[in-house]
C-alpha cells in the first residue's frame, strides 16, 4: 500500500476521516495556491486594509519602474505596465508563499534589450511563453 508522506500537517489531521478525505486535505494543503488558503483561515478586514495598502506601496514603486525597464530594454513604457499589472496580477494569484515578492527586476534589462534587438518585441513574447 502507498503511504504518503508523514509531513506535520499529515499527522494532524483527524482521526476519523476517511483516506478519501485525507488524500484530498494532504492535495489542498500541498498544491492549492497559496492565496486560496489564506481566504480558508479567517482572512478578515483587517488584513484586507493591511494588504490594499502594502499594494498601493508596491504599486508606486514597480509601474515607474516597470516603464523604465521597458524604455531600458527598446520597447515602449506602455508595454512595461501591461506586463507589470499581468505578471502582478498572476503573481498575488497564484503564489507560492505569503511572504513571496514578485515584481521587476534590473537584472534582466541586458537580455530582453538584446532579444528585443534581435528578434523584436514578438520574439520576445515567444521567449515567455
């Protein structure tokens, strides 16, 4: 018989469930993202008002920043806003942690300016996918 693994959450979980259930509690806890089991352990205003401001905080750094990396890697600042609130978006969406960070970073700029050179804008919309 397969036994799955003995982590701290396996262990506690209650006696009487069936392995039905187990299996399907060991799935959300280890693969369901991270933002849904926040919702499913009492995810109140208060932390709501904590987490709009943290947004509006990050938000004001990373949309210049953003256009500046765009502008900095040949394309149009637009482009880099589109692609900060997507990746933004699907970043708090479906991210691994409640701590994680996501945003742009300036390392990438000598890349995709090089891409962009060679291959254009769509060559690096290939490059992504």
């Amino acid at each position: 018989m397969y036994a799955l693994p003995l982590d701290p959450f396996w262990r506690g979980l209650q006696p009487g469930l069936s392995m039905a259930e187990r299996v399907q509690d060991w799935f959300w806890h280890n693969y369901a993202p991270k933002s849904l089991l926040c919702l499913r352990e009492r995810y109140g205003g208060k932390y709501f008002r904590q987490d709009v401001l943290a947004g509006i905080t990050v938000g004001a750094v990373a949309l210049p920043l953003a256009m500046a990396f765009a502008i900095a890697s040949g394309v149009a600042p637009e482009r880099g806003l589109f692609t900060a609130i997507v990746a933004g978006f699907l970043i708090s969406a479906l991210s691994g942690s409640r701590y994680q960070i996501g945003g742009p970073t300036g390392a990438f700029v000598v890349m995709i300016y090089d891409v962009v050179a060679r291959h254009g804008y769509d060559g690096l919309v290939v490059t992504t996918l």
